[in-house]
C-alpha cells in the first residue's frame, strides 16, 4: 500500500515515517492492506479540522481521535486483482489535541498512541469494525494488538 501523508497542526516529529510502519505493519497483519495498488491518505490535523470532518460526514458534531472515510468495500478488496491502476482505499485523519490527550491519560507516547489510530484507521479501511457486537470488537482488538506487538507498542486495551 502508498501512503498520501499531509501533515497540518502537529508537532515536529517524523510522522510520515510513523504512518509508513505503522501501514507496513498493518499490511503484515491484515494481507488485504499489503496489496501494491492500494492508496490510503493519512492527515494529521487539528480537533478543530476533525470535529468539521465529523459533523459534516457522520452527523457527530464533536471532534474523535481518528476518523476513517473508505471508499472500497471488503470484497472489492478481496477481488482486486495484482495488475490495473491504483485504487483508493480511503482517508485518515487524526485530531491532535485529542491523540495528544489520550496519549497522555494512557501514559504513554503521542507517537504510540498514534501508530495505535493510524492502525485501527486502516482496519476501518479494510472493512474491520467494533459497533456491531462485542464480537467484532474483540476480534478487531486482537487484530490490532497482534500489528502493535510488530512494531513493540504494547496492548493498548491491556486494561480490559
């Protein structure tokens, strides 16, 4: 998968290079996000960016940690073959004051905490979700805890 990264509102830091890990290893754990076709925007931005993003598209008139926008279905995934153009996977975008926020309530850093969203974005991505049942969510979690131990972030729903 190709990264498109824009980074607004955020602290110096090699973000870029976080989200490329952080996708590698997501392609790791989840094969259908390794495909080379694939492209997938990352932005990193401000609550303030977020909340619009969120009121407009999800009708929740609040700012979220991370938000993720698809725009193929799990199984157009599953059918997307190895040659062709490149498609578009979906968006990402990240609210900062907010990762920051629970970077912090967490103890631990904004840029594990980040690569922890940037993972569960592409999840979204890839057609994962949690809203359905506590089955899905735990599936999804243990997805998510097997891509972090790649890149050494410890279970971050260690606390269930």
């Amino acid at each position: 998968m190709q990264l498109d990264i824009d980074i607004e509102d955020w602290p110096a830091g090699d973000w870029e290079a976080l989200a490329t890990r952080a996708a590698q290893a997501a392609g790791e754990g989840e094969p259908l996000l390794a495909h080379p076709r694939l492209v997938a925007s990352v932005l990193f931005t401000s609550d303030a960016e977020v909340h619009t993003l969120n009121r407009e598209w999800r009708e929740r008139d609040k700012p979220t940690n991370v938000l993720s926008f698809p725009m193929l279905e799990r199984e157009e995934l599953e059918a997307l073959g190895a040659e062709g153009r490149p498609e578009m996977l979906g968006d990402i975008a990240l609210a900062h004051e907010t990762c920051a926020r629970e970077a912090a309530e967490k103890g631990i850093s904004l840029e594990a905490h980040a690569a922890h969203l940037i993972v569960h974005g592409l999840l979204h991505l890839a057609g994962h979700d949690h809203v359905d049942s506590d089955e899905q969510a735990e599936a999804m979690e243990a997805l998510e805890t097997r891509i972090l131990a790649k890149l050494g972030i410890a279970d971050p729903y260690g606390d269930r």
